[in-house]
C-alpha cells in the first residue's frame, strides 16, 4: 500500500515534468533523506537505521520556479490579519521568484470547520489580490487541497509507519491517561506519554485490534532524538524530542489524523520548499519534522514570523477592534493600502520608504528583511496608509471603488428591483463625490459620509450649536441671507430654477463673486457666510462643489426621501430664519462691549435675563435657543449678579443680599399671573417669567397680534 503511494506520487511527477523528466521537488525516497536527529542509543536497530542512511545530499534551498509556498489556513472563523498576512509573505515570496502559490485547507477540525468559513476566507484572499496557482477551487497535480478529502493518504502514510517500527497502535485508556498525567502534576513534571505499548506483544496488539477495541496510532519518537531547523527570521533552532513531546499521536480512534501529521503529509506530497508562517507554529516544527525523517521526506525551510499586537501590547485580538480582512473591507480600506501595511508587520526594504504599490512591495520582498521581533497594529496608521493610496488613485479608479458603496449605503439609496441602487462609476454623482472627497477622506466610507453631510442642510443645528457665532456676531449675517433669499427669488442662484444639468461651478463662481461686489464684501467676511447660508456647515469641501453635488442629487430617482435637501428648499429656510428676525437692529448674539481686549478683539458683554425684556434681546435669543439657556440657567440658580452700579443701589436702597439682583428686576420676579391653557397659534414672546409654584415651568405673555396679549404656561 505504501509502495503504491510513493509510486504515484513518482508518476505525477513524472508527467508534471517537461520532456518526462522528473520534477526536483522537495519528495525524496528514505536513501536520499537528510538526518534530521540523532540517536545516542546505537544498539537500538532504529538508531542503526539512522546511522546508516546518514549521508550528504543536494541543498534544500530552492530558487526561482522551484520554489513552492503554501498557505494553510482552518475554515473555522474569518480570515484574521495574522493569517492575511502569513499568506501575503508566502504569495510575495512566490511572486518575486516566479515560484508557485498554493492554497490548502486544513479542514481535519470537523467539529469546527465549514463550507462557510472556507468560502469566506477565498473571497478575501481574492478581494486582497493573492491570487493562487493550486487549490481546492483551481486544481492541480498535488490534490486534493483540502485535508478532509485526502483521508486515504494519511492512512497509506500511518500504514507506512507502523510497518517500518516507525509508529505502534496504543490502546490506553483515557481514564488510564488521565491518572498518569494527575500524577505527573502532583510530581511537578510535565507529562509525557510512557510509551506502555510502544513494544507490545505483537500477538496481544493484533488480538486487540480483532477484537475492536478502540486505539490510537502513536510515533514512536526514537531515543535520543533532536531535531534542528536553520529558521530564515530565527536561525539555528533545536529540541530534544524525546523530552518535549514523547511517543505523540497520528491517528485519533476515530480514525481521523491530528494536525501535525497531517501538515507534515501534505508540505512532502505536495512539494513544498519553504513555509512561511507565524512563530506560534514554531513548536509544532519539531513533530513534523520526526513525521518528515520518519517517511523519507525532507524538510521544507521555515521562516517564522513574530506575532502582530494591539496596542496595548497584547496578541491582537477582537477586542482591539477591526480584526478581519472582510472588517477593513467594509470599513472602506482598500485592498493595495491592506497589503501596504501588512507588509509592513515585521518587514521592510531597509529604506524611510512607507507607501508601496503592489508591484514595487514585490520587488522589494526578501524573506531575510523579515524581523524576528514582535509588530504593533496601528490603526491611525493604517488610516495614513489607505489616505495615501486614495490620494494616488485616479478619479476613474476611485470612482469604480466608491460606486458600490454609495449604492448601497443605508439612509442615502433605496434598494432597486435586484438589488442595491444600479449606480455607475461613470454617473456625474459619483465623479462629484470623487472630487469632492478624495483629498479629504481616511477610508472610502467617508466619502459616503461627506456624501451623506452634502447632501443634507444642518443650518439650524449648527447655529444652534454655537460653531457659528464668530459669524453671528458680525452683525451683518441677516444681510447677506436676505441677499441670497433674494437672487433665489429672482432666479439669479444657480442651481435652483434652471435644469440643473446645466449647472456648473463656474456660475457658482461668477455669482459670490458678483454677490461680493454687492455686499462689499470679500474673503473670509463672504466665504464663510456663504458657507454657513448655503451648505449650513462651517467647514467641508468647496462650495460650489457642494452646490453641484447637491443640484445633480436633487434630479436623481431612487434617493431615499428626505436623503437631500435642494437648493430651493435651503433658500426657503433660510427666509423662514431670516424673517424670523423681523426688523430688530442685528447685533452679537453675546453682546459686543467698547473697547478692546488683546489682538484688537472686542470685548463681549455677557447678557443678563433683564436683557430678555427688550424687544432686541427677545430677538436674538428667539434665533439662540443655546444662549437663552444659559441666562435661563443663571437667573434659576440666582447666579447673576447685578452691574456695579446697580448694585451700589440695591445694597442702599435694601434690596437682595450680597449685591444679587433679581434678573429683569421686579419685571421678571413680581409679575407672575395665573397661565392658562390655549392652542397652539404662532406669536411672540414679550414677557417671561418663572411660574410661582413650580421651578419647571415658566409664564410667558404671547402676542398673538390681537388687542391684548395672552398668558400661558411653558416648560420653557
């Protein structure tokens, strides 16, 4: 059976070879491998064998199109960095020599392992660019690529074994295991197998198999063994076998083979030169390796990675975040930035040199750059990275990238008849989001979210919030909206009445900059308005940029309803606001003192409740919600403190202690009236003052425009 194993492994080679000559793969009959321990017991016949088979051979070395790489991956969750980027050093390796990438799945995890995960995992491998030249969905001449379906070597191999004295089948107990290793940590010593039927009774262990008891298949770890690799990141590496690990297992009693031997299996049959893979794998070399000896294989060389870290220093983990490829994925990085930055993760070129196309990562990849200590994931900079790469697509590129994402992003596009939004890379939409966003954005999910903000009007919020109060204290700012309200009505705005296809920045141009002359107006007196009025931000891409975007939304079908607010609509808003003012003198929304405080600024002279009295403080607070809370505030918690002179006054004239000063005097605290309840009507608030039988309601007079005012109760 083993005879017919290596005979057709010897035939695929054979025919894989061109002119039928045979392939100078890492599979090597028993007389050609190289001694991988030693045995210090020359009376046993294996040690014998040992010594006898020791002898010089070819370098294990592969170049160029010799070389063959392979990532391994469990199907039993996503595809971690850790793994994208075990994957990205096999495939650059592989790449940079014209050599072959392999994709096997190691599925022998039953319990765990799905179709699923697996099919996750190639999406992301594709998604990254690391593309493969054998596997499970492309075929080859080493199948098959996944563990579950190459059973029947795994028995050839442990038949192999057992035949030759290499492994022994055991028929312990796991009861009897379990009391040898309670006993080993009462000791203190670490529990290693006793080998109890490493030299059985041949007669006894074949009337046990007759008689179906259950057993395992174990190696039989030679005395004295120690295997040495010369690790391309951590050179020379050894172990003594014998006292690490004991006689360990092949075969479970199902049947199914463990991990070790499996791998072991599957880098001989299939060829492999060299293994690139984590450092947390490095331990499982050693049984391998014995595996590898045992079969007359010889070994691949390794290259083990140090671990990635959060930032806290810890193994990265969910718990720091965005751990898997398909997270950064949606999360808007972009697969050339992905494989910047894993590249990155333990190994560089030896220059400053940060930012690499994929082409140029290639050409500079060498397994011996890579560093033997641990790295640190970083996500601002990964965020750096995937910026630079944004910044060095063409709008064309970027484009095709953001079309899906734009299609299909919640709260902007409504799902079509098949599907998301049928949005083109082409589309005038999307080469406005590209110019407005890209030099702007950190991920392509913030181009939607620009996307999102443009197309929206937060002018009352952000007046309300107080960002834009430098802009209101000007004092002029109702000027400037009553002059856009007034080009909109008279057909002068752009991007309001006519088709908006015709709109273009340039009129958008042409007319603040004639909206200037007008006002007399300029730089950051006009721009700035302009921008609160018509985009109501105060930062964020050009304006005319934003007004085109929003012109050509305006026109679009499939937009969710209420997804963007038109020019038109903005212009009407902003009347409402403006004529909300009434013709009550403009003035900061704080106050503005005389004279001047350091760097010429002016002085700003904080209102007090007696303020809310007069018809322009009742204007301005009307338009500051946030202003007329803090007075409200202030006069609640008798924290406002009457001016000098008034107080000099007070304390003469018996009023309240300690200089405080009723806010709005006797107005505010003697003129309580029973409210009442009335409709809702809209009118102005000439009077307030706070209800004498509740701290949370307050008493207001209403002018309604009839003969006398109404009294109501607010919880203001």
């Amino acid at each position: 059976m083993a005879q017919g194993l290596f005979s057709r492994v010897a035939l695929l080679l054979a025919v894989a070879a061109p002119g039928g000559m045979a392939l100078q793969a890492a599979i090597r009959p028993r007389a050609l491998a190289p001694a991988l321990f030693r045995s210090t017991s020359a009376s046993r016949s294996f040690g014998k064998k040992v010594q006898s088979r020791r002898r010089a051979i070819m370098d294990m070395s592969a170049a160029g199109s010799d070389v063959r790489v392979r990532f391994a991956p469990s199907p039993t969750g996503t595809l971690h960095v850790g793994g994208a980027r075990t994957a990205l050093f096999n495939w650059l390796k592989a790449r940079k020599e014209g050599g072959k990438f392999i994709l096997r799945i190691e599925d022998t995890d039953l319990a765990r392992s799905t179709r699923e995960s697996e099919e996750s995992m190639i999406a992301d491998l594709r998604w990254l660019g690391l593309d493969w030249d054998e596997g499970p969905d492309v075929g080859g001449d080493f199948g098959p690529y996944r563990q579950s379906e190459r059973s029947h070597i795994y028995k050839e191999c442990a038949d192999k074994l057992i035949a030759e004295g290499h492994a022994y089948p055991c028929f312990a107990s796991e009861e009897e295991l379990e009391a040898q290793r309670a006993e080993a940590e009462a000791k203190g010593e670490n529990f290693v197998y006793p080998g109890t039927w490493r030299d059985a009774d041949p007669k006894t262990v074949e009337e046990k198999i007759k008689n179906g008891d259950p057993y395992v298949v174990r190696f039989k770890v030679p005395p004295g063994a120690r295997v040495e690799i010369n690790d391309l990141v951590r050179g020379q590496v050894g172990w003594d076998a014998e006292a690490m690990v004991g006689d360990f297992i092949l075969l479970r009693s199902s049947g199914v083979p463990v991990y070790n031997f499996c791998v072991a299996v599957d880098d001989a049959t299939m060829g492999i030169t060299h293994v690139v893979r984590a450092e947390e794998h490095l331990s499982n070399t050693l049984r391998q390796g014995l595996v590898l000896e045992a079969l007359g294989y010889r070994m691949p060389t390794y290259a083990h990675a140090s671990l990635i870290l959060g930032e806290d220093r810890s193994k990265l983990s969910k718990r720091h975040g965005a751990t898997s490829v398909d997270q950064f994925k949606r999360e808007g990085f972009c697969r050339e930035a992905m494989i910047n930055y894993l590249a990155g993760l333990g190994w560089n070129d030896g220059t400053d040199k940060e930012i690499y196309s994929v082409p140029e990562v290639i050409s500079a990849f060498s397994i011996d750059r890579i560093v033997n200590s641990p790295s640190m994931f970083d996500m601002q900079k990964l965020k750096w990275v995937n910026s630079q790469h944004v910044r060095a697509y063409t709008p064309e590129a970027l484009g095709a990238l953001l079309a899906p994402l734009l299609a299909s992003a919640s709260g902007l596009f409504e799902d079509g008849e098949f599907g998301p939004h049928p949005l083109q890379p082409s589309d005038k939409f999307v080469n406005l989001v590209v110019s407005a966003s890209q030099d702007k954005i950190e991920t392509l999910q913030d181009a939607v979210s620009l996307a999102k903000t443009v197309l929206s009007y937060p002018f009352l919020a952000t007046v309300e919030s107080g960002a834009a109060d430098e802009i209101l204290n000007e004092g002029d700012f109702k000027e400037l909206t009553s002059a856009l309200v007034a080009a909109y009505d008279a057909g002068s705005l752009p991007g309001t009445h006519e088709d908006p296809a015709a709109f273009s920045e340039e009129q958008w141009k042409g007319f603040v900059k004639g909206l200037g002359k007008e006002l007399g107006r300029k730089g950051k007196r006009l721009f700035h308005p302009v921008r609160l009025a018509v985009t109501g931000t105060m930062s964020g891409p050009d304006v005319g940029l934003q007004a085109s975007l929003v012109s050509e939304a305006s026109t679009m079908k499939g937009l969710v309803t209420g997804a963007v607010v038109p020019l038109s609509e903005r212009m009407e808003l902003l009347r409402s606001w403006t004529e909300a003012k009434g013709n009550c003198p403009e003035q900061p929304v704080q106050g503005a003192g005389s004279g001047s405080g350091k760097g010429g600024k002016k002085k700003k002279k904080k209102l007090l409740a007696r303020d809310v009295l007069t018809s322009a403080g009742l204007e301005l607070l009307g338009a500051n919600p946030r202003e007329l809370n803090r007075i409200l505030d202030d006069f609640r918690a008798g924290r406002e403190k009457a001016p000098k002179g008034e107080k000099e006054a007070t304390k003469s004239g018996g009023g309240a202690k300690g200089g405080e000063a009723a806010a709005g005097g006797p107005i505010l605290e003697g003129l309580a009236a029973e409210a009442v309840q009335m409709d809702i009507r809209v009118g102005t608030i000439v009077k307030a003052w706070p209800h004498p039988d509740s701290d949370k309601l307050w008493c207001e007079e209403i002018d309604l425009g009839e003969p006398e005012p109404r009294t109501i109760c607010s919880g203001l």
